[in-house]
C-alpha cells in the first residue's frame, strides 16, 4: 500500500509499504479521507529525525478486512477514536479515555491514518451513520469534538461574552460549538483571512491581536467587563496572556491549544481576579451522539475544510497546512 512518512525537519515522503493484517480483534481499515491537523504540523513537521510511525489520528473509511472482530463487519463505514486504550479500566468505562494508563495514539506511538488501508482495534471504531459523510466523521474524530467538548466545559450561557484565541480549524468550530450556547462571540487571531471566515461561523467581533490596541478592543465591546469564557485553540504564549488579561472577575480560561511553556504572574493573572484556569483535550466518548446531532443541526461544519489532496500529494497538502493557507486539510488516500 501507499502511505506517507514524516522524514524529518519538514520533509514529507510518500513511500510503499506492505498492507497491514487483521489479527484477532485488530481489523483494517480503508481510509478514504484523513485530516491533516494542528499538532501534525506544530510536533511532528519540524521534528528532527524521522519520525518512526506514520501521521494521520483524523481518519474516517471502511472497514477492508477483519479476524476475529465481534462489532464490525467487512464493509461497515467508520469513524476512527485515535485513542487506543485497554477499555476495562475506570477511565475507559467512563468514556476518558485519554486518561487510560495504557493509552497509545495513532499517528504517534501507532502507525495513522495517512495511508491507503490502518490497522486499528475494533473499540477504536465507531459507526458513522448513513447520513454523516466521512469526511463530516474526520472533523467528528477531533476538529469539532474537540473544542465542542471545550465549549461545554466553558460552561457557557447565553449572552455571555466569549473569545476564541486562534481560529485554525479548530478555533472555527469553537466559535460555532460556543455560538451555539448563546454565546457573544469575538474571535482573535493574526489571520486577517480566518477571521473573515470566524464571522461566517457566527462571529460577532474581530480582533487582530498585531494591533497594540487589542487588549483595550475587546475590553471595550464587553463595556469595559471582561470575557465572561475563553477558549484558547491557538497554544501561543501571547494569545494565553491575552486571554487572561482580558477575563472579568471570575471568568474562565479553557486551554485546548497545546503550548508546552509560558511564564505567568499567577497573583496578577489568577489570583487578583479569581480567574478559573481549565484544561481540555479531545472529548468523552459518550459525546458521540451529541456531536451526531450537532453536524445535524449545523451542516455548515463542512466549509471548515477547504482542500483536498491524493495521498501523492501529501508533499503540498502539508506545505499549505504549515503556511496556514487553508484550514482543514484532507487527505484522500
């Protein structure tokens, strides 16, 4: 089969390799679209060595093959979890997954989904409906699941003023997943482009963070309050401050941005306004069916991808992911 390769210090390959085997309760799936995303281009791109298993933990395809499977069958479409996990422990049972002591991820410590055909656990797959396309089921997987299950942990209510910091893909459906509670919404980012495209999610106000003014922008169009919530998708250091900076009292910072270091003043920050600091990464299993209602209800998540390349491409799919020319990116092996 055909699949692609991370070579080290941005270089992207497309290589053969042998088609995997379904063992026991391990079946193979034909990926017919996988998401190229955020931590795909910020963790693994720039990596210096080559990376040892192959990228893609977005996927969505049919089921090609299977062993000794009890709830698949040759032909079922899915959507994939990356998560594998050992599904017995209490973590499991309760749909955190990501919280399993024997947690792997594919694309990471198993091999992805940028590929013609992955092999992956049965409990790893969920069926995708008749009337949800396989694509809709990829950004399902994490770029909508993702910053739905952070808007819902933002606790927001309607009428409440709420930024998003970053409005890549994910930040697009955090800005519909919060609009949808109610929210007013502003949405921050560099992109001049992005946040033309937030304003068709349901953003209610721009702001260019560049502007030296940004802070005292948004303060403003809260009458001077505050950012009741904020979600952070961006994970750079200027865009947490601000976000900080710009909470009323008792407002509510959600984290869903990976950002591996910062330096804070925790009495300024935190303490003086009693801000609440939230972490938020992926979503319960038990949110399935809710994120099937929502695409229902909001069939405009599609607009949120805007290209789609062959695996043999994947060269250039990645190269416009990390110019941030477009937002969802899709393969299609």
């Amino acid at each position: 089969m055909r699949a692609m390769k991370l070579g080290g210090k941005g270089k992207v390959v497309v290589f053969e390799k042998p088609t995997p085997l379904p063992e026991d309760d391990w079946v193979v799936v034909k990926v017919t679209s996988s998401g190229i995303c955020g931590t795909d281009i910020e963790l693994l791109l720039p990596a210096e060595q080559p990376l040892p298993t192959i990228p893609g933990h977005e996927v969505a395809g049919v089921v090609a093959a299977v062993d000794r499977a009890k709830k698949v069958k040759v032909g079922d479409r899915v959507m994939v979890n990356c998560h594998v996990t050992c599904n017995t422990c209490e973590h499991c049972l309760k749909g955190d997954v990501i919280f399993c002591p024997q947690l792997r991820v594919i694309g990471f410590e198993l091999d992805g989904g940028d590929a013609e055909y992955l092999l992956i656990p049965e409990a790893s797959l969920r069926l995708l409906p008749d009337d949800i396309s396989d694509e809709v089921g990829v950004l399902i997987a994490d770029a909508l699941g993702t910053p739905y299950h952070a808007a819902k942990k933002a606790g927001i209510r309607p009428g409440e003023y709420v930024g998003v910091f970053g409005v890549g893909p994910l930040g697009q459906m955090a800005v519909l997943s919060a609009k949808s509670f109610g929210a007013k919404l502003i949405a921050v980012d560099l992109n001049e482009r992005r946040l033309e495209t937030a304003r068709k999610f349901g953003a209610d106000h721009t702001i260019n963070p560049q502007d030296p003014d940004s802070r005292k922008q948004i303060l403003a169009l809260t009458g001077n309050r505050g950012l009741d919530r904020s979600l952070e998708c961006s994970g750079a250091a200027s865009a947490i401050h601000l976000s900080l900076n710009t909470l009323t009292n008792r407002g509510k910072h959600v984290q869903v941005g990976v950002c591996t270091k910062i330096e804070l003043n925790p009495f300024e920050q935190i303490n003086n306004r009693e801000i609440e600091i939230v972490g938020s990464r992926n979503f319960n299993n038990n949110e399935l069916p809710e994120l099937l209602d929502f695409v229902r209800r909001h069939p405009e998540v599609q607009a949120v991808i805007t290209h789609r390349f062959p695996l043999e491409q994947a060269p250039k799919a990645f190269e416009i992911a990390a110019r941030a020319e477009g937002l969802k990116i899709l393969l299609k092996p």
